[in-house]
C-alpha cells in the first residue's frame, strides 16, 4: 500500500516533468479558473457582508410624536406596536434624550446647539424592526396613531440596496456555476489530451499484466497534484490582490457604504479549504473521468 | 499449458474461431499460421482475456479462464510474455524503465530491478543501450528490448504476434534465435507468423488456422501455404 503510494508520486513527479508542457497547461487553466472563482466569491461574502451591515442601520422607524401627546399615550403605542410579529422593540426617545444624542453626533461642535433658547426637537419612539419586509406596513400603522406628526422610514432606500445586492449575488452565482462548467471542460480536455498521449502506455502496461489501480494510481496523484499547485498558486495570488485591494480602498468603501471590507484572514481562512478542496477534485476527477474509457479498453 | 475444448468466437455473422480444440503443452514451440484474419489474433486475445469466448473452455495452467474476473485478469497476464510486431515500447522511456515497468508491475524491489534488469539486457546483447531512449534503436534491437520485458518475470509462455514482421531477414534470423534459447529453457512459445522461411528453417510444431477452423496440426512441420 505505501510502496504503491511511493511509486504513485514517483511517477506523477517523473510525468510531469517528462511532460511540463501539459503539466503547465493544466496548472494555467486550473489556477485562472480558481483565481476567477475566488474573485466572484470574494464580491459575493462582500457584498453579503455590506447588505448586512446597511440592513442593520436601516431596520429601525423613527416616529416624531405631537407634543400635546402625553406619555401615556405614548405607552399605549408602544404597547400596541410590541404586539406586532415585525417588531422586536419600541423605545420612547423624550426630547432630552433626542437632543444629547444630536450633540454627541454633532462631537466638537455640540455647543452650538446651547445657544438655542428652546429644544425644537420632538418627543419620539424608535421601532427596531425584527423583519424588514414588515417594515412599510409597521410605518403605515405608527402614521394612523392620533397624536403622530411624523414617521420616518427609509423604505426606498433599503429596498434599492437590497435590490442591487439581490441581482449582485444572482449574477455572480450564476457566473460562478458558468465559470464551472467552463473550466471542468476545459480541464478534462487538457487530462484528456495527457491521457490519449498515453494510451499506448496504459496498454502495454495492461499486457505486462498491471492492475487497473497500477495504472490510475500515477495518473491520479498527478491530477491531485497539479490541482494543490494550482490551488496554492491562486491562493497566494487572491491573497495579495485583497491585502492590496483592503489597503487601498478600505478607507473609501467606509465613507461610500459606511461598512468595512470582510477580513482578509477570515477570507483565506475559509478560501484555503474551498480551493483545496475544488483543486484536488478537479484533479483527480479530470484524470479518473478521462482514464476510465482506456481502462476499459483492453 | 493451453488448452482449447470446443471454443467458438464469433464477431456479428463470422466465426472468427469455430469449435477450435488443441492443446499446447509446456515448453512447446508452436507456430500460428493462416491467412490474415483467420483468426490467429482472436486466438491470441482469447489467451490473454482481452476478449472472452462465447462458449468452451480455455485452461491456461489448468484452470479456466473463461470464467476468470476482470480482478484475476493482470495475474494471468503476468505468466505471459507478450511480443508484438511493433515493438509497443514507451518512447518516452529509457530501455532500462521500459524492462523495468514490468518488474515495477509485480511491485519488485528497487534493488531486484537494478539487479536483474542489466542481467536481461546483457542476455538479448543489448547492455549497453540501457540509458538510450526507443527512437535510437535499431528495429532489431528495439525488438530485444520488448523480448527482454516480456520475459524478465520468468514467464511460463511466451506469445509472439508476427514478432520479425518488421525485421529485415538477417535480423530476424537472429531474433528467431533468441527465441529459440528461450524456449529451450523452458518457456512455452506461441508464435504468429507470416514468415514461410522462418517456419520452414526451424521445423517446429505448425497450427494452421483458417475461417475459423483449425485445419493442420503437426510437428515438424511446414509453411505450407502461399500467401
């Protein structure tokens, strides 16, 4: 059993040299579909990531209460709104409280608003929704209170990001499974060009009474190999690309989508398995699949 | 040991062999003679299990292979050398790896292989083309070469399908000799031939084999035919 493992990746070595030509064909098509799959991968956790993170500041209601509204009045809201299935929480905001908040966003200049002789701002609730389908219906009900000036919610604009993330992650995935189609095809082509160069060898091997097993053993740690190179080489690629790509836009995407890039090392963290993974079974599926029908020849 | 009881193979309409009975016992020399497609290349592949027959037996050593798995095949094939007309060396493979893959088949030692594979190569005279690749060789000794990995496993046959068909006379001549030897030692040989001189030179044991059926059997024999 080792002995025939050693002799496998003996023979693969020995192969892949004896042939760089294809060995290197091979590695070029295996590590330009991986590096194209992992760039796709990447915008989709990003953009999965970001979605996230503007769901989360967008799931709350901002409703601006009268202020003839007694508190009372403001705890039978609340109530009722708590009852709803969209809603997992309701908190009454009183116009102290609404204007420290707007001092402390307001950082260094909050002392402008001392000057004011009177708070303008209105007592109010803030609904966290726990569902943002539910949410234009939620506003709706809060608008119909008596004693509600105004409610605030960003319908339209979650409904956008939502719809831009939407088509994002559709047409990925689809150009993902595209891309896989392509390059499984153009893989076993390359094996298979390998393996009809070596035709003549799988049958003089047969006829020197060599087992099928003696036979796919090479050919199979050939395949897996040149799938574990491909998959280090794009590795090491997508990992420089991002570094870079975080160091120099990190900053931007903050201020344009108020969200930060995944980690890279959470990103490798997780690639690192997916592409040895997706490279060993490229490999060894490109040379079984391709093998089988000079295997069965003679 | 080979023997046939009552084989029949049959591709589509044709027999390519009919009721086909012989034995051939250790240590025979046996030449296969016949017009193309007579069914001398059925017979080999019947032998060898690259095909199976459609009824009879075949006893290789006793028992029957007809009845063998695909599992049981590479066994049965490693008690046969096999020779062929073109050689069937890999070109991108040293004289000495060629020999070598089919002690490396048997799991051999590395220290067997380097060992017996000189020890083979000095036997057919060709020692010193060791680290030469195919394309180098003369046809006669890249025939050496494919006789050197058919029986450097001490096989107990030794099959040859038109073994000097692409050898000039005095080559095959000497190629024929080396058979000879390896028979006399012991190893049972089948030989496919169109060769008439050849047969006739050696007058050993011709079958002569036609649409099928075998129509002469003796020993000492002759050509017998023109092509």
């Amino acid at each position: 059993m080792i002995k025939n493992l050693f002799y496998s990746l003996k023979q693969a070595f020995i192969q892949m040299w004896r042939n760089r030509g294809m060995t290197l064909a091979s590695l070029f098509s295996i590590t330009a579909m991986l590096l194209i799959l992992g760039l796709f991968f990447f915008l989709t956790v990003n953009v999965s990531f970001m979605t996230e993170s503007v769901k989360e500041q967008f799931d709350t209601i901002e409703v601006f209460l009268e202020d003839s509204t007694s508190y009372e009045e403001a705890q039978t809201m609340m109530e009722s709104l708590m009852a709803l299935d969209d809603v997992s929480n309701v908190e009454y905001i009183s116009k102290k409280q609404a204007m420290a908040e707007f001092k402390e966003r307001w950082g260094e200049n909050g002392y402008l608003l001392d000057g004011l002789s009177e708070n303008p701002l209105p007592n109010s609730l803030r609904v966290t929704l726990s569902n943002l389908q539910g949410g234009e219906l939620t506003a709706s009900i809060c608008r119909n209170f008596i004693g509600v000036e105004d409610v605030r919610y960003y319908q339209t604009e979650i409904n956008k990001v939502l719809a831009i993330s939407d088509a994002l992650q559709k047409a990925a995935m689809v150009i993902i499974i595209f891309l896989v189609i392509v390059s499984v095809v153009v893989v076993s082509n390359t094996v298979k060009l390998t393996v009809m160069a070596r035709r003549d060898e799988i049958m003089i091997m047969k006829y020197v009474g060599a087992t099928n097993w003696f036979i796919r053993g090479p050919m199979l740690a050939e395949g897996m190999l040149i799938g574990m190179i491909s998959a280090v080489i794009s590795l090491g690629i997508i990992w420089a690309l991002y570094e870079k790509m975080v160091e120099m836009l990190g900053d931007q995407a903050f201020v344009l989508f108020s969200t930060t890039f995944v980690e890279t090392e959470f990103m490798m963290f997780n690639l690192v398995w997916i592409f040895l993974a997706l490279g060993l079974s490229i490999g060894a599926f490109g040379s079984i699949i391709s093998m089988r029908r000079y295997l069965n020849e003679a | 040991m080979i023997e046939f009881e009552n084989v029949t193979k049959s591709f589509g309409e044709t027999d390519a062999l009919h009721e086909a009975n012989i034995l051939i016992e250790d240590g025979d020399f046996v030449f296969l003679v016949g017009p193309s497609g007579a069914g001398k290349s059925t017979f080999i592949k019947l032998i060898l299990r690259e095909i199976n027959a459609d009824s009879g037996r075949i006893l290789v050593d006793g028992q029957d292979i007809t009845r063998f798995s695909n599992r049981q095949i590479p066994k049965l094939r490693r008690d046969i050398g096999m020779v062929f007309q073109d050689f069937r060396l890999l070109p991108h493979k040293t004289v000495f790896e060629n020999v070598a893959l089919a002690m490396e088949v048997i799991h051999a030692t590395q220290r067997t292989i380097k060992r017996q594979v000189p020890q083979i190569l000095s036997v057919m005279g060709i020692e010193d083309k060791a680290d030469e690749f195919p394309d180098h060789l003369s046809a006669g000794e890249q025939q050496r070469v494919a006789i050197a990995r058919a029986i450097i496993n001490n096989p107990k046959m030794l099959i040859a399908d038109e073994p000097t068909g692409n050898l000039d006379p005095d080559t095959a001549w000497e190629i024929m000799q080396l058979i000879d030897i390896i028979n006399r030692r012991g190893t049972t040989v089948v030989m496919v031939t169109h060769a008439k001189d050849i047969v006739n030179r050696m007058g050993k044991r011709v079958v002569a084999i036609d649409h099928g059926h075998i129509v002469r059997d003796s020993v000492g024999g002759e050509y017998g035919y023109d092509d």
